[in-house]
C-alpha cells in the first residue's frame, strides 16, 4: 500500500514555537538519513496517524513531500507526551530501496494451546517484537508464530521464527521468545503435593528404633 504525506519546511524550533503547531494540528519533526543534512519540518497530525494506521504500522514506507521533493523514509521514533501519550515529535530516516534498513517487527501468536491450558498452564510472550534487517519492499508487517501445538515446558526461540524471504535477523537464535509453564498456583499446589506425598511416605516407613529392637 502506497503510503504519502506531505511535510511544510522552515518550522521555527524551540518549545514555545512547537507547541503553537501542535495546537494547530501539526506535530514537529525532522527528516535526516543518507549522508543528507537534516530537515526540519512538520506533518498533520491526522494525516500522520493514517499514515500510521496500514498493516505495516510504524514500519510503513512512506513517501514524505517535502518542498517540492519525494523523500522515501520511514519513521524512526515517536516522541510522546509522557502523561497524555499525544505524539509530540516525529523522526523520519530516509530509506534506500536496495539498502537494508533495522526495524522492529512485531511477533504475533495464533492458535489455542489446548494441551497447556488443560494441564492449567499460562503462555508467556518473552518478547513481542524481532529486529529484523530488510530492504523497504521486503519488510514483513508481522511475524506469526503457531502455539497451538505447544505443551508445558516447551519453548520458542528466535531459531524457530520463519522469516519470509528478503528478512533476517541478528538476534541469538537461542533466545526464547515464547515459553509455556505451569502457573504458580498450580506450581505450588505440585509443590504441596510432593510434601504431602513425601510425609506420608515416612509415617509409613519403619523407624531406626524399630529396626534395632528386631535385632
């Protein structure tokens, strides 16, 4: 999906003036990457967050008009209001269509583990994005893992993730991404279990004493 925006340049900078434009509906930015001096611009912020709101996300290709000129970048950061989460900032880098680029690709689970929910099992996501390295047409909005075959004690690590073709990583394949585990009531209660089992085992076996009065 094509994705466009159109950026106006020669922002004044300081909080003062960055804070007039997001009153009127624009978030500040900037635009650098490629060995180019940066820009100093500023998008619509309703424009932005359709621009933000396709499948790939915050990894959309976007083709940024700025002065005149189609700039292909994609956003690096969102800066964000620390209490009302409102975007504040925005970066775009520039992107090269046949250079990799580093982004981070969010890790999806399908399926309905059945085997661990019946044992009274929890799945736990380690973690929920890869840094993957891709060229900008070869970026995968989402890595999905099936979990529906998962069992207590089995894990999934980066090792175990497909990548589509064009994608790979530089994360240790050992990593473990997803784990599947007893919870911690069940945990404890196997632990209480084993001390209720482990009791009664000595209650029925034969004491020291009466073993030297046999003899």
């Amino acid at each position: 999906m094509d994705v466009t925006l159109t950026a106006t340049v020669g922002r004044p900078t300081g909080s003062r003036p960055s804070n007039r434009l997001r009153t009127e509906g624009h978030i500040p930015g900037v635009l650098y990457g490629l060995g180019q001096d940066p820009i100093t611009l500023a998008v619509n912020h309703r424009e932005l967050r359709q621009a933000l709101t396709t499948d790939a996300s915050l990894n959309a290709i976007i083709t940024l008009t700025v002065d005149g000129t189609d700039e292909l970048c994609i956003v690096r950061e969102l800066q964000r209001h620390p209490v009302r989460n409102d975007v504040t900032h925005v970066d775009f880098i520039r992107v090269d269509v046949n250079a990799e680029i580093l982004v981070e690709v969010p890790i999806v689970l399908e399926g309905e583990p059945k085997q661990v929910l019946s044992d009274q099992g929890v799945i736990d996501q380690v973690h929920y994005t890869l840094s993957v390295f891709a060229k900008p047409n070869a970026i995968p909005n989402e890595l999905v893992i099936d979990i529906s075959e998962l069992a207590v004690g089995d894990t999934i690590t980066v090792a175990d993730i497909a990548l589509p073709a064009g994608a790979r990583t530089e994360a240790d394949p050992e990593e473990v991404v997803v784990v599947a585990s007893v919870t911690r009531a069940e945990a404890e209660s196997e632990v209480e279990e084993g001390a209720v089992a482990e009791g009664e085992a000595a209650e029925g076996a034969p004491s020291d004493e009466s073993s030297s009065d046999e003899s």
